[in-house]
C-alpha cells in the first residue's frame, strides 16, 4: 500500500540495484577487512573531490535550460520519444480521492470509526485474515465507478494514444487509470487493482462483479468452492508486488527520454526506487505539489521540479504543445462516456458489465 515510509508492501526493496550476489562477497560484506573499508572510502572521496572541483567542466545538463520553461520549450523544438510516467495519489486528489496521510482529510484520519489499534493495520495481511470487515467497508468507500478520472489521467492516455507512453507505473488503487482508457498492457499498478480478486485458500480468481456484488450487499465474500475469504489484489503489507513491477523496468527505462514523476514525494519503496532506473541522459520532470529532496541536487544535470497541482502542470504542457483542444475534446468524450456509463450501470446492471468481465473465471 502506498503509506508506509520505511517498509514498503514487497520483501524486495532496490532489488533492482544490487543484482544477486554470490556467497564470497556476501562473507565480505559481514566481515570487510580493513584494508578493503579504506579502499572504498578513498574511492568514495576520489569521486567526491571530482565531482566538486572547481577546475573541472561541468558535465552538460540533459536540457540545455533546466527549468519547466526550458522542459517546455526543449519538447516544443525536439519532442521526446519515449516516455514514463510514475504516479502516486496526488493525481487523483483533484478526483476527490482522499489522500492517504494529509491531516484532516488523508484516508489513514478518516479510518477511526474503524477503531484499528494502528490506521495501517487496515492494510496489514494479518489483521485482515482476522477481522477483515473494516477493509471491506473502505473497499465499498473507494470502489472504482464513484470518481472520474482527472485532466493528468487524460493526459497520460493522450501520450499513449499519440504513441509516447512506454509504461505507466501507479501506487493508486483507485483505477482511474483503466477509466480513462491507458490501456492495462501499458500499466503497472505496483499496489494492485480492485479488478481482480482471490480466495486467499484455494486461489479461484473472481471477477470485479462478483466482489461488487458482495460489498454493496453487505456480504462478507466468502469462496463459492471452499468457504475462504476472498480479497481484491490490493497488495497488503505483507504481500509482495505484481511480477510486473520487477520484470519491466529494466527493459522499460532503456530508451526512455522523459520520466514524469507526479502526485508523489517518493518516499514509499521500494516504488520510488524506479526513479533510479532512468539513464543518465533522460530528463526527470517531478510535478508534486511538496519539493522532493533528491530533486534539489546543486549538481542536477537532469532533475526538473514543478512544484504545485499536477492538473494545472499538465494543462500548461498542453497548452505549450499546442493539445490544448485535444485534451479538452478528450476528456469531453471520455468523461460523456463515463457518465452515461455510470447511469446505465444504475439502470441496467448486470449483464451490461458482465460482457466486459469475459476474462474472469465466473464461479458461478
Ligand atoms: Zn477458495
């Protein structure tokens, strides 16, 4: 889940960074001889001096005016190619979502008539296989259909329909993605999704239906086949993530030009360890309303931060690239659709939402 600093949802944090190791080097690791502790602090200290000296050239910034102006006016006159975006809950705030930590409004505040011994709980696999009713009422709270999708969702499906999108990386579990129609071979949704669900005994896959059914009639989903509680693919804190998120990167990030990190301070991991995966010469574009301090580097040849709403960042991208229109005209069509959706959903349940679930196994 997206809120816990240290520990993030997976086993695996970096593991991305430190490739396996072998026996030997682990040893070394628990037992450094002097002499090796003095060759890496001399080696640390060579590339720190050379990295400070005066007398050195300054490597070339990626761009030459690192600054969102400069970002804006370098995608006017070269455009980028391939890009990433990696989100976390602030592109959905301007949905109504709440966020998980801000105080007053986050989820975690919100979470107290659910008396739990600690608000994260809701999120702890443990406490759930014992009482799992407090998260099944805030699943019925944050099921997918009671929010629309934002202008930065929009602008990320406008990426991939003109063909820059690589991969989208999410920590939402609130699918607006999927409505605004990035489509989900173009995603990683690092903490799950509510669209597929599983006994958490015997593993019979559930459609989103099935589950919805359950959690709008008060019902504890209980397994159709062994009588096992059944949980939406939101990853818990003890679960790991989808293979996705360790398989994709490495490929993802090799060509890619323009990293967008919105809506998150990247202090959950090991999600904001993606960060690290952009080459050298890819431009980091940060948009979060709170400055991020790995982005504040006095030796950033690459970094740019905006700091403010991301609806209003990507409006002023648009407006820079000349898609103003499009964007609007986008999310006029997409948001009638999603309404109208909404409505006949209300009107004509079932089977009109059953037909889009073919792929699911239907227990039934
Ligand atoms: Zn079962």
């Amino acid at each position: 889940m997206s809120n816990k600093d240290e520990a993030g949802p997976s086993k695996k944090p970096n593991e991305q960074n430190h490739p396996p190791r072998s026996d030997s080097t682990e040893r070394e690791e628990v037992a450094p001889s002097p002499s090796s502790v003095l060759e890496s602090i001399r080696a640390n200290l060579t590339h720190l001096f050379s990295r400070l000296s005066v007398h050195q050239e300054p490597p070339a910034g990626v761009i030459p005016n690192l600054t969102f102006d400069g970002f804006l006016q370098h995608w006017k006159d070269h455009g980028f190619k391939k890009i990433i975006t990696l989100v976390g809950a602030g592109i959905s705030t301007s949905a109504g979502i709440p966020d998980f930590r801000t105080p007053g409004t986050g989820l975690y505040d919100n979470l107290k008539k659910y008396d739990l011994p600690h608000p994260t709980d809701i999120f702890e696999l443990d406490y759930f296989l014992d009482n799992p009713k407090p998260f099944f009422s805030l699943a019925k709270e944050l099921y997918p259909g009671h929010f629309t999708p934002t202008p930065t969702h929009y602008f990320i499906r406008l990426l991939n329909d003109k063909g820059l999108l690589v991969r989208h990386y999410t920590q939402n579990i609130d699918s607006l993605e999927r409505i605004a129609g990035i489509p989900e071979e173009k995603m990683v949704e690092a903490h799950g999704t509510f669209h597929t669900n599983h006994c958490l005994e015997c593993t019979t896959l559930y459609s989103k239906e099935w589950m919805k059914d359950k959690l709008f009639t008060d019902t504890l989903p209980l397994c159709d086949h062994c009588g096992g509680i059944v949980k939406p693919d939101i990853v818990f804190f003890g679960e790991n993530m989808p293979e996705s998120f360790y398989n994709m990167p490495t490929e993802d990030f090799k060509d890619c030009d323009l990293l967008f990190i919105m809506g998150t301070s990247l202090e959950v991991y090991p999600f904001a360890s993606l960060v690290g995966y952009a080459e050298p010469s890819c431009l980091r574009v940060l948009i979060n309303r709170n400055v991020v301090g790995k982005f504040t580097s006095p030796v950033n040849k690459r970094d740019i931060s905006y700091v403010g709403d991301c609806d209003d960042a990507v409006w002023k991208i648009a407006e820079a690239l000349g898609w103003t229109a499009e964007l609007q005209a986008l999310i006029k069509k997409e948001t009638g659709q999603f309404e109208k959706q909404k409505t006949k959903s209300v009107s004509l349940k079932p089977d009109s939402e059953k037909s889009k679930q073919t792929k699911d196994k239907n227990p039934k």
